[in-house]
C-alpha cells in the first residue's frame, strides 16, 4: 500500500484557497512499502501531556542496546525515555531525555523468534521555555534476519524562539501518535534525534517519553497448518516403527 503523507488537519477548500490549522512546519512522513496515519498536537502548558505516557507498552521493560549522542545535564538520561514517567522541572531533574543532533537510541525487542508487529508509536517532548518541546526525528525499525529500513520522519516544531531570546511562544509540550502501522516481525527499534532548525537553543528538544505500541508476531495461519501436518506425519511414523 503506497504511503500519502497527510497535514493532522485541514480545512476543506473555499472559493479555491485551501487552508490549514496544522502549523505549516508540521510534517510526519511514512516511508514506503510502509503505511499509517498520524496525529501532532502542542499546547503552551509543558505538563498537558502528563499522564498520556504509557506504562504497559513493549518498550516499557527494555534496556537500550545502544545509547549515543545524548546530554545528561540537569538529570536528564535517555535511560528516562522508556520509564512510563513524564516528570516535572523544577526541582532539579529533567525526566527525560536532553538530545543532541544525531542523539541515538536503540532497543531489541526480546524473545519472541517470530519478532513484534509495531502497530503504533507516541512520542511526547516537553520544556519550560528555549523552545525544547519541539520534536525532530526519525524511527527505523530491523525485522528478524532483515536490515533496518526507514519506518518514519517526524518534524514537529510548534515553539518558536524570537530572536534566539525566551519568550512565552517557546514554552510548551508536544505529542505525536503514528496509528496504524504495519512493520511486522521486527526485532530491534532504532530513534535518531535531529535538528529543529532554529526553532529551540542548539536545536535540541527535551524528549520526555517514547512509546512503542504492538503485539509478537504469530505465524501465519498456512505455516501453522503446514507445522501441524509435519508434526502429524512424525507422530504417525513413530507409532509405524
């Protein structure tokens, strides 16, 4: 099914002129052979999110087999991004996760040999000013015995800096759900943190909460016909002999 990249929000068009309450810097992207859909929502207060992380999603009990590229200044921990917590600041700890450009974060999903079918992603960035609850970055994912493959690219940047200056439109919290996925089998989730381009200090983003939503693979309905026809002509010779 062929990916259309879709603005969370429109406006049907009037005498010709199409217009959009989405933020025109709003962009999610579903790579092909891929599909799904997305949604982007942002509010000034950088606690509206609270409570919207998951605690029960597949990546709720994983430690990250890889980690790079991150800061670890006022509490923050990329250990943080998958602790079913969104935090407060102050006092003193981020609760999340400071990225820098290129920041990685890599997860195996464990042991079912089949792999996991990802059916949905959250992601929630949050700050109190400087413009770091913008969100920038991208996710791949590796089925069993498989490369990794482009899934999606989120650049969602709804808080803007004046003049590189704090100021009330660079405080808030952000959300992005892609729903309705369709990467099955896969083994190991991969998030690269990117630039948001002027819209935050260091074009950094304080990322409070990933979630990872899906189920393990099971086989298909044939294969297991075909698995149970083979364990019946075994158990059929054995009593042969």
């Amino acid at each position: 099914m062929k990916h259309r990249t879709k603005i969370t929000t429109r406006l049907a068009a009037v005498a010709g002129l199409a217009l959009s309450v989405a933020p025109v810097n709003a962009t999610v992207i579903i790579s092909a052979p891929f599909s799904g859909s997305f949604t982007e929502v942002s509010n000034s207060n950088e606690q509206f999110y609270s409570g919207d992380q998951s605690g029960s999603d597949l990546l709720k009990v994983l430690t990250a087999t890889s980690v790079s590229g991150w800061r670890f200044e006022n509490g923050a921990d990329p250990a943080e991004l998958n602790d079913g917590i969104h935090g407060d600041f102050p006092p003193g700890d981020a609760e999340g996760a400071w990225t820098t450009v290129g920041a990685v974060v890599e997860y195996n999903f464990g042991p079912n040999a089949l792999g996991y079918d990802i059916t949905g992603i959250q992601s929630i960035a949050s700050w109190t000013g400087v413009g770091f609850g913008n969100q920038v970055w991208t996710v791949e994912v590796k089925p069993v015995g498989g490369d990794y493959a482009l899934l999606a690219t989120v650049d969602y940047t709804p808080f803007n800096l004046l003049n590189g200056n704090l100021h009330p439109d660079s405080a808030g919290a952000s959300k992005v759900n892609l729903t309705g996925l369709d990467a099955t089998g896969i083994e190991f989730i991969r998030f690269t943190a990117g630039s948001t381009l002027g819209n935050s200090v260091d074009n950094q983003f304080v990322w409070r909460e990933i979630d990872v939503f899906g189920i393990a693979t099971v086989p298909e309905p044939s294969s297991t016909a075909l698995l149970g026809l083979a364990a019946l002509a075994v158990a059929l010779r054995r009593r042969r002999v």
